[in-house]
C-alpha cells in the first residue's frame, strides 16, 4: 500500500519548512522533496510551458520559473492551467518514490508545500510547520525581495497557517530562534516515532 509510513510535512510560504526539513533529516527521518521533484518535472514540460504561456518562458531548455510564477500568482486561470499539467505528473513521481521507502518499513517525511491545498494525497497525517502571519510576510519579502504586495498577494493563494494548524496532527512552531526550532523538531519527530511504534 503507498504512502503507508509517510507523513506530509507542510506549512505556508515563508513558514521555515525548509529549515525545519533539513534539522529532521539530521534527526534521521528519511524525506521525500516535492519541490525538487516539481522543478524535475516542471522542466521536463518545457514544450507544454510555451505552448501554454508562451516561448520566452523557455530558456536554453530551462523554464524561468520566476518569470513563470509572475504570470501564475497574478491569474488564477493561469495557475490551474500550470496546476492541472504538473501536478498529475509530481504525484506519480511522488507514489513511486513512496512505494520504496515503504518497502522498508519505517517511517518517513514528504515535504509537500500545497498538501492541504490540492487535496490529493491520501496521507493522514501531517506535521505542519507554523510561524505567525506577519513573520511570515517580513521573512517572504526580504527572501525573495518582493514588495509588501506581491508578497501579500502570494501568501493568498494559499489556505492561512492557522487553517492548516487545526488540520494537523503535530506543529512545529517557528515563531522563535534556531535553537528552539531544532528542540520544536526534536519534539515532533519523538512523536511521530512514538504512535508509529
């Protein structure tokens, strides 16, 4: 059965769910990154991605995935019509890597960014990253040099951290230093062994 051993880690842009990734992967769970699975199969697209946005998008064989996410997060149109092309493909991607890991019996992480958004994966339970709204906005315009707007604008597109918090089964709060970040890790992941014991 896929996906047997595997919790979502998650949260919302800017949260810090790639520091909290890497500080579990030191605590020695085992991750699946939908993210860099999305960027293989995003450029594997790259014909599609011109046909349906446009050529300049496509440079030497590579998707502009900034030029890209401009055009998608300003038109919700646009954004499904990128949505309902990848993310069949991210998620056969996903089962395959799952249906390993599974075979070892042991339990393991599968960072998806949009886990509550798209719905899709048969997965109960969840390890969501949280640190407060406006954390969040400061950390997302200084990261990617965006405008209060355009950082406000991204943030919208997806459901509120506090949404996601009440659908979780653990949270690791972010809203502090490194240090308390790695005891929040800590914590969780002692957890998640525990009631897959």
């Amino acid at each position: 059965m896929t996906f047997q051993y595997a919790v979502v880690l998650t949260g919302s842009i800017a949260t810090g769910k790639s520091t909290a990734s890497g500080i579990l992967k030191k605590l020695g769970f085992e991750i699946i990154d939908a993210d860099n699975i999305a960027h293989k199969v995003l450029n594997g697209q790259q014909k599609e991605i011109a046909s349906l946005f446009g050529d300049s998008l496509v440079q030497d064989e590579v998707v502009d995935r900034k030029a890209l996410g401009k055009i998608v997060f300003s038109d919700e149109k646009k954004r499904k019509m990128l949505e309902n092309l990848l993310h069949p493909l991210i998620y056969k991607a996903i089962e395959r890597a799952s249906l390993a890991l599974d075979k070892k019996k042991e339990v393991y992480l599968i960072d998806i960014p949009l886990f509550f958004e798209t719905n899709r994966y048969p997965i109960e339970k969840s390890v969501v990253v949280y640190s407060p709204k406006e954390v969040q906005l400061e950390r997302l315009m200084e990261r990617d040099m965006m405008s209060q707007i355009d950082a406000q604008n991204r943030m919208d597109t997806q459901i509120s951290i506090e949404e996601k918090m009440k659908k979780a089964n653990y949270v690791i709060d972010n809203s502090g230093t490194l240090a308390q970040l790695e005891r929040e890790c800590s914590r969780v992941k002692d957890e998640i062994v525990k009631d897959f014991k």
